[in-house]
C-alpha cells in the first residue's frame, strides 16, 4: 500500500518504516537509514540514497514517494530576505519567508491556503480561505529549503505565514513534532513560535504539550473596540478570554502588534497596552505595517513607533521594534500571493473557527 512518510510524526514515521522492514525481510539496520532520508539527512527522491540497495530504492519510490513543492515565484531581497510562492499539487500556493539575522535564520512558514479570518491589516485575509494544508506540506516548507542548500536550514520557525495554525491544529500538531524531533529537523522548541489571533481550543491543545514551544498572540489593540475594527475574531474569542487563556499558558508569551497609524498607535493604546502585558509578563514585538500589504491603512511614523515603545518600557514592559525585512520585495504576509494568484480563481467560503 502506498503512503506519504512525511506526513507521519517521526516516531509514527519509524513505527511503519520498522514494519516495512520487518515485513521485507530487510536487515534492521535499513530502518534507521531510510528514517534518516526523511528529514535529517533528506533526499529529494529515493534514488539518490545510495546507500540503499537498488531494490529497496524502487520499492520505496513505488510505494512511498517523497513529496515536492515546487518553486512558483520568489524573490530576494537586497537585505538578505528570500520569499517564495510555492505551488501545491492541487494547485494552490502558500508563502514562506527566509529572514538571516547574523547566526539566526528564520524561516516564517504557512498553515493554511489563504485565511479565514479576514485582519484589515493582512493580505493574506484578502484572499480568502482555500485549504487546511497537511502536515507534510507545512514541513515540506522546510525541507525544501535543506534540499536546496543544507546551509540556509533554519535556526528558528514561526508559523506566521498564510493562515492561522490554531485552526489547523492536526497538521500543526504533527508538524510541530517533526520540526522539534531529533529524528525530524532537531529544532529546539523554544526556537518554534506559534502565531495565533487567540483560538481557544488551539491554545488549550498546545498548553498540554509538553515541548517548550513559544506562543505569539496577535494582539494589534489593547481595546475590545479598536480589536474588532481591525480582527473580526474579536466576535467569537473575546480579547479577555484571549488574556485569560494566555495566563495559564505556563510559559513567557509573546504580543504581536502592527503599529497602523490613527488606529493603535496612541499613548493611551500604549498604557492599556501596558496594562495587559504586565500580569503576563508579556514582551512586546512591534512590527511596522508592511507597506503596500494593507490599502487603507498606513504605517505609523519611526518617531511615534519610537515614542510608543519608549512609553512602554517606561512602564516597566520590555518592548522591541522589529526592523521591517523586505521592503524592496512583496514580503507583507500574502502580498506575493495577491499579486501573483488572486486573479486566477475567486475564494471560497469556510467554516471559520
């Protein structure tokens, strides 16, 4: 029977490759080098583990066949920054992001094709909600990357790309196991942040595990109002159940918050916001909206990003202002995609939450 390896969570992963083995009649020591072809040393097809007998190379190309994404567009930036679209066997595409920062490579990944949750300030919630992707798809967003040139593997993963993961948590949840397994990438949990707008069961299902993965709460208002106007979750999950949930979260959370000129960016935004980080403990990215990924919104000025955060650590909130990666490129969270995509098919609806 044929199947997809990389869509199994390492140990389930080892579980059917031992079986096969088994089952084959192969030495055992076939096992640990088929499993290690997978993520830690991959291969982009079977044929090129040579270390393998030529028989057991054309039963797994058979009956378990690696999967691809393929490189739809993608652009580099002057400062480093790469953004590629990638294109899904169905046809649809997601995004991921390379940012290098000295030593540190980060890699901002995608959940979902396209976004149900429509944020004003985000491109990808102008195109509409496509598909959950699979668990393989996800990690494949990384291997790709390995394939390419084992050097550029991240050092840190966020799942800050199309979508929100929390809504696709069992990709996400097996996702995250390759991305952290020795057996997988061997990212360290602390280097892996999940992204959400605050979907309630999501981050109850990441709180029982027992990784050490960060949580980042798209936060982008301090006020239930002003929230609403820009995230239209803010109607089923509330921002004080949002604040709650991340007080039993058990590990330091972080808030993200696109500073939007007229909207959220006032000394008064800054003491609520100050308010609501305290209790948690909470650090505070700011992140200057993209220009170009949000039409009707602009980005505050540096001077009142500056003045924002300064008023923050005033009162005693540690707070850092992200430098704006890409600017020369469609590197907004779904600009390339809009650009590129949106006029090949209209969007469909989706059972939001």
């Amino acid at each position: 029977m044929t199947g997809n390896l990389l869509d199994l969570a390492p140990k389930a992963a080892a579980a059917a490759i031992a079986a096969l083995v088994e089952g084959q009649g192969w030495p055992r020591y076939r096992a640990t080098q088929i499993l290690r072809r997978l993520w830690v040393a991959p291969i982009a097809r079977w044929d090129d583990a040579t270390e393998l007998p030529g028989a057991i190379r054309r039963l797994l190309g058979a009956e378990y066949p690696l999967a691809r994404l393929a490189v739809a567009r993608r652009e580099v930036s002057s400062d480093g920054t790469v953004k590629t679209l990638w294109r899904l066997d169905d046809g649809e595409a997601i995004e991921s992001v390379w940012i290098p920062s000295g030593q540190r490579r980060t890699l901002c990944i995608s959940s979902q094709a396209g976004c149900a949750l429509g944020c004003r300030f985000c491109a990808t919630g102008r195109m509409g909600f496509r598909r959950d992707l699979t668990a393989a798809e996800i990690a494949l967003q990384v291997r790709e990357l390995v394939l390419d040139d084992p050097a550029r593997k991240p050092t840190n993963v966020v799942f800050m790309g199309m979508g929100e993961p929390l809504l696709n948590w069992p990709s996400v949840d097996v996702a995250l196991s390759i991305l952290n397994d020795p057996d997988g990438f061997g990212i360290g949990a602390r280097h892996i942040t999940v992204s959400t707008v605050g979907i309630l069961p999501g981050m109850a299902a990441l709180r029982a595990r027992p990784e050490q993965f960060r949580l980042a709460i798209s936060l982008h208002a301090a006020d239930d109002v002003t929230r609403l106007e820009l995230m239209p979750i803010e109607k089923k999950y509330h921002l004080a159940e949002v604040l709650a949930a991340a007080k039993t979260f058990g590990r330091r959370v972080t808030f993200e918050y696109v500073m939007i000129a007229g909207k959220n960016d006032g000394d008064r935004d800054a003491d609520r916001l100050a308010r609501l980080a305290r209790p948690l403990g909470a650090h505070l990215n700011l992140l200057p909206l993209h220009p170009g990924g949000a039409p009707g919104l602009s980005p505050s000025s540096p001077s009142r990003i500056r003045a924002f955060a300064e008023r923050l650590r005033a009162a005693g909130i540690e707070a850092v202002v992200r430098r704006s990666r890409g600017l020369d490129i469609n590197a907004a969270c779904g600009q390339l995609y809009v650009e590129s995509e949106a006029k090949r098919r209209p969007a469909r609806a989706t059972p939001a939450g």
